[in-house]
C-alpha cells in the first residue's frame, strides 16, 4: 500500500478548496437571483406602464418638462390616480348607469360582448375583495394510489356533485397545483377520508410547490422555511429531508 505523497495532499487541498467556493458561489447565487430578477420585474413593467400611460398625457403636465430629467414611476402614479377616480365615480350612481348603459352598448356587439365578458370574469376573480380563500394545505394521492401530491382544500363539494360521487363519507374540492406555476391546476372531488391534511401553512405549501421541492417548512420550527443548496440537494438521501438543519 503506497503512502499519499506531497503531491497527493497538494490536489486533495485544491479540490477542497475548489469545492468550498464552488458551493458558495452556487449559495450566492441562489441569494442573488431571486433579489435580481424581482428588481428587473419590476423596473420592467414600471416602464411599460409608463410607456402605455404617458403618451395620453400633454406635455406640459409632464415633470420632465420643468426638471430636465424622464422620471420613471411618473406614468404608474398616473394610472394608480386615474384608477381610482374611475372606481370612485363607479360606485356612485351616475357611474352606475353609465356603467349599465355602456354594458348594454356592448352586448350588442357579438365578438366584443364575447371578449369583454371574458376579461371582466377573469378581472372580477382576480380582483374581487373577498374572505374566501384557501385556508388548508393537505396530501391527495394524485396521479395514482401510492403517488402523494400538495393540495388545496377549498370547500365542500354541494349538489348534484355531492350526490353523485359515490361515497358514504362527505366530498371536498381540492384545487391540485402545477409546479411551477400553482395559478394553472386541476379542480378534484375527493372523500374527505382520502385527504390528510397538513399543519404547514398555505403559504408555506405554496411555496414548496413553486420550487419543485426546494424550499420546505422546517418540521422543528413550524411556519419556518429551509433552502436546500444545490450541494445539500444532491448529498441529501432521498426520504430524509426532514433531518437537514
């Protein structure tokens, strides 16, 4: 058996070292791009706002005209303003007619009434200041028996839905998300005996599913998050996430 030479320690030393700086340039790297690119988003769409908006304004009204400098933000206030003047005037009852009126203007129009229709069901959903909301994370098997996958208990199946599943125990809709965007999912009626919920909180599940089992709740600290790096993510046995710290 030969013994390790100088040369031997001097490579097994540049590996290690090597490997340290690798692991964390790849943590520096998880850090800085989330922050990066959240920025970029938004200076993005603040200066498409500003784009759309600011041509619909006359010049005079413009800062730049009177400081010498293209203020970007200028268009987002206008907009934020004007939006809520338009929903100020909405809510009155001159705005309402109006509203109806208009409303009536477009439904005789057969391809417009069909594109409006959409877009307003879509804004009412999006926009629509309610308490109704996901409050329970839980595991359905889905898309088999033995494949378990993060759900969403929204309310209790009623109606013809209710009765026509057959089942002696009471019916529950899950919203089943996609990774990685939870916006798009699936709809599923599920016996509430089939459901194991969990005490992670919606939030924290929603998380675990944008980052495709990345980013999980800490079972020791409960509500708490804990990022894999990329070389704990492939040193980590499958089965016993549970013990990283």
């Amino acid at each position: 058996m030969t013994r390790p030479t100088k040369d031997d320690h001097e490579i097994k030393r540049r590996r290690t070292l090597f490997g340290s700086l690798r692991s964390s340039f790849l943590t520096g790297l998880v850090v800085i791009a989330p922050i990066w690119l959240t920025i970029w988003l938004m200076w993005s769409v603040i200066g498409w706002i500003d784009g759309w908006v600011l041509p619909f304004v006359p010049g005079k009204f413009r800062p730049e005209q009177y400081i010498g400098i293209n203020l970007r933000g200028v268009g987002v206030i206008i907009f934020l303003v004007f939006t809520v003047i338009v929903g100020w005037l909405a809510k009155g009852l001159i705005g309402r007619s109006l509203l109806r009126w208009g409303e009536g203007l477009v439904d005789r129009m057969p391809v417009v009434r069909s594109v409006y229709n959409g877009l307003k069901q879509i804004a009412e959903t999006v926009f629509a200041q309610t308490d109704t909301s996901f409050d329970t994370a839980c595991l359905i098997e889905y898309p088999r028996k033995g494949i378990w996958a993060i759900a969403f208990v929204s309310t209790a199946a009623k109606g013809e839905i209710a009765q026509s599943i057959p089942a002696d125990d009471a019916k529950v809709s899950v919203f089943l998300p996609t990774t990685p965007n939870p916006t798009s999912g699936f709809l599923l009626f599920v016996p509430r005996s089939e459901i194991i919920e969990l005490d992670m909180t919606v939030e924290d599940a929603a998380k675990l599913v944008i980052s495709a089992g990345l980013v999980y709740p800490n079972p020791k600290k409960p509500g708490s998050i804990k990022v894999l790096t990329p070389d704990q993510e492939i040193a980590q046995p499958i089965g016993q996430s549970d013990r990283v710290e």
